[in-house]
C-alpha cells in the first residue's frame, strides 16, 4: 500500500532527527539544551502517533480503511510539516 510506504518514509525521517536531537551540542546553554530535549520528546512523540497509524493501516478491513487512510493521511501531512521545522531548528542548532 502507498500510504504503508509514506509512513515509513516519515518513520525513517523522524528516526535520524530523533537520533540528531539526541547528540548534545558542545558549549549548549540550559535554554538551547531544554529546547532541544522538548523538540526531541515532541518528534518520539511523533513517531509513537505514526507508528499506531501505521499498525490501524495494515490492520483495517477494506470497509475501515477509507476513514483510517483519511485520518493517517492527514496526521502524516501534518508531520511532514513539524518535520520541516524540526530539521530547520536541528540545522540552527548544530551551526552554532
């Protein structure tokens, strides 16, 4: 299924973020740190949210399936979303 491979896509994108934001930054002030760990609880958050998506994807008869891709398609847009500012703000972070 297409939507089965997009969220592993987004799976796999969040997995390497979360594993950037777990890299602690040299001369990191408390600030940055806590901004950094909050960003990083809200991606494995994330991909907690996308990994139960993808379990009612692969689980749903043919008759749930429309209402489900539906509501995964749009948790997937969304995350596509956070993900683009979360690789943003990591970028930032790891500059400075």
């Amino acid at each position: 299924r297409d939507l089965s491979e997009r969220i592993n896509e987004q799976m796999d994108k969040l997995d390497r973020q979360i594993k950037d934001l777990q890299q602690e930054v040299k001369g990191e002030s408390r600030k940055d740190r806590s901004k950094r760990e909050e960003a990083l609880k809200q991606a494995e958050d994330k991909r907690r949210e996308l990994r139960d998506a993808y379990y009612q994807v692969e689980r749903s008869s043919e008759d749930e399936f429309r209402q489900v891709r539906r509501q995964t398609n749009r948790l997937v847009d969304e995350l596509e979303e956070s993900l683009e500012k979360l690789e943003k703000d990591v970028k930032d972070k790891v500059k400075n």
